[in-house]
C-alpha cells in the first residue's frame, strides 16, 4: 500500500477521461516544505502564515517575513505558492498579538482574520510588502482570509497600491507583474454573494472547515458537537457548487484547500461539482491522486448531479458511498 503510493508521485494527477487536476499542498510551517516537493505538489494551494507569529513576544518585521517567504518561494522553483495575509482570532491566537484584542465575547465572530488586518493596517502592510518582494524570486499569489464583503476587498487593494508605490520609491525590487489576489470563500455570506465577489478577485479558495463551521454553527475544534459537523449537510454543498458556479461564470479560478480537499471520499463530488484544484495535507495527496485517477469524470458529473438533487443527508452519503465502493 505505501510502495504503491509512493509510485503515484510521478503519475501525472488526471481522472481517467484524461482532465487534469491541480493538487496542491497546505503548508503550515516552513519544513512541510519538503514533504509537499516529495509528493509531488503541483504548488503550496495554502501557505498559512501564522506560524510567523507564533511562539514570539515581537512581531516579525518585514525583512523577516520577506526572507522567510522569499525562502519558500525559492524551494518551489516557479511553482505557485499562494500565501494567507495573518489569520489569527477565532480558534487560531499569538502572543504577540495579545494587545490587539480584548476579550471577544464570540472569538469566532470576532476581530479576526483580514478584519484585524484592515483594523491595524500597519500589519497587512508589513505583510503585503513581505509578499511583493518575496514574489520577485518566484510565484507567488496572495490570499486573504474570511473576506465578507466586497468593501474589504477594495480596501485591501488601496492599501496593497500604496505599498507597490512606497516600495517603487525605495527602489525595492518587487512581484512583476504584481500578484495575483485571490480570497477565502469560508464565510456563507460570501459564498452566497460569490457572483458579486469574482469582480474584485483573481480567484477564489474555498476554506471548508471555516465554511462548515458557520453554515451549520458548528465549533470545528468542539469536540462535544463533532458528529454534527458534516461536510455532506446538503447546506455546504450547496454553498460550495454556487460559488464553484459563480467563479467558472467570472473565469475566474477556483480550488478548495479545507480538511474536506484532502479526504478522498470527497474526490469525486468535488470534481463533479467542476472543482479543478484541490489543495491538501502533503499526506494526503497520494491518497486524493489515487481517487482521481480511477475516476470517470463524465460520469462523476452525473453522479454529482444527483447527489445534488438530494435534501437527505443520510441519501447524499449513501450515494456517494455507491460511487466509491465501485471504484474501490
Ligand atoms: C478553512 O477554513 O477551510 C481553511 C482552509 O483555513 P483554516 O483551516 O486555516 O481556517
Ligand atoms: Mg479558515
């Protein structure tokens, strides 16, 4: 079972019929890095950026996170790297960052992710500024985190402008042309307001996990509520197929890069709902590519089709589990 994984890695990652398919790696530290080149990641779909503030009473200053990020983007030899400007709040917190905050009466609902960047734009300078010089060396895109309106978007693309202009001034060499800057799709409003979105976005990445965790007000780390929290509530795959919709209509690309991207019973539906990037635990990879390989993409579409005609949570599992024993 493990050689025969391990032989995957130089398979190219394309369904049966002959689509396709963009695995990517998440990375949450830098030494991940490693494991995700030795899978054979076509790219780093999601580099989590918080490990920069972790563990730490400072803040990284600029020329930290630019060689940080400069480093990663070098391993990746023109691969994509798609960086996440800070995601702390919520279940994620930094020494560091104590002051920022006081006690949030919902950590979840609260001062978080991009609304603590747009709040202390100090920080999502610094950070921006880090991404634009590191994308000088490679391929880089940047993400931002639980996006809820177009307003935030805008407001980042000011702020982004004004450090493109205050590092041409210092004759810093930066991304030419400038990154691409896609958003988290985690947020059920902005999943619903997809189409309104697209305009403002280079591309979407659908964060399952927050995305389950609010449709279905649901705690992703409560362990007294797990068995609630379910990736086949017809609620969530419905948000996932609108905004999978709503980004082929904007041609404007999409991947999903929560838990749910890397656990191959989800493989066909994803695909069959029109996903073409998939961003995973470099663990996991192997196992989705497996899945994809063995796969008719036609016939996941009209499976897919199916499925979603379903209101029964307990019918979408069991035809989905249909789909996979055959292949098993
Ligand atoms: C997500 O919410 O699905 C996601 C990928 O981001 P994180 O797990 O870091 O919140
Ligand atoms: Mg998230």
């Amino acid at each position: 079972e493990r050689a025969q994984l391990k032989s995957l890695r130089k398979l190219p990652a394309i369904t049966r019929d002959g689509t396709s398919v963009t695995l990517n790696a998440n990375l949450e530290l830098p030494r991940e890095l490693d494991g995700a080149i030795e899978v054979g990641a076509s790219g780093v779909g999601l580099l989590r950026t918080e490990f920069l503030f972790m563990n730490r009473e400072d803040l990284p200053d600029e020329d930290e996170q630019t060689e940080i990020l400069t480093r990663i983007v070098t391993s990746m030899d023109g691969k994509p790297v798609t960086a996440r400007t800070l995601d702390i709040g919520g279940e994620k917190i930094a020494t560091a960052l104590r002051g920022y905050f006081s006690e949030p009466t919902n950590p979840a609902l609260g001062l978080r992710a991009i609304r603590l960047s747009l709040k202390e734009p100090k920080l999502l300078e610094t950070q921006l500024a880090a991404m634009l010089r590191a994308g000088a060396h490679g391929n880089l895109r940047i993400l931002l985190p639980m996006i809820s309106s177009v307003a935030e978007v805008r407001r980042v693309r000011e702020i982004m402008a004004t450090v493109v202009r205050r590092l041409r001034r210092r004759g810093v060499k930066i991304a030419h042309p400038l990154p691409k800057l896609g958003i988290m799709i985690e947020i059920p409003g902005a999943a619903l307001s997809a189409d309104g979105l697209a305009p403002f976005c280079d591309f979407f990445a659908i964060g399952t996990n927050d995305l389950i965790q609010y449709t279905l007000a649901i705690d992703r780390g409560d362990e007294q509520v797990a068995d609630l929290y379910d990736p086949l509530h017809p609620a969530v795959l419905r948000l996932v197929q609108f905004t999978t919709e709503a980004a082929l209509r904007a041609r404007i690309p999409v991947s999903i890069c929560g838990e749910m991207a890397g656990d191959p019973r989800y493989t066909a539906l994803l695909l069959g709902l029109g996903i073409r990037e998939l961003s995973m635990a470099p663990n996991n990879l192997p196992l989705v590519k497996r899945r994809l390989r063995g796969l008719d993409l036609i016939e996941a579409t009209r499976r897919a089709r199916t499925i979603m005609d379903q209101t029964d949570r307990g019918r979408i599992a069991a035809l989905l589990d249909d789909f996979n024993d055959a292949a098993a």
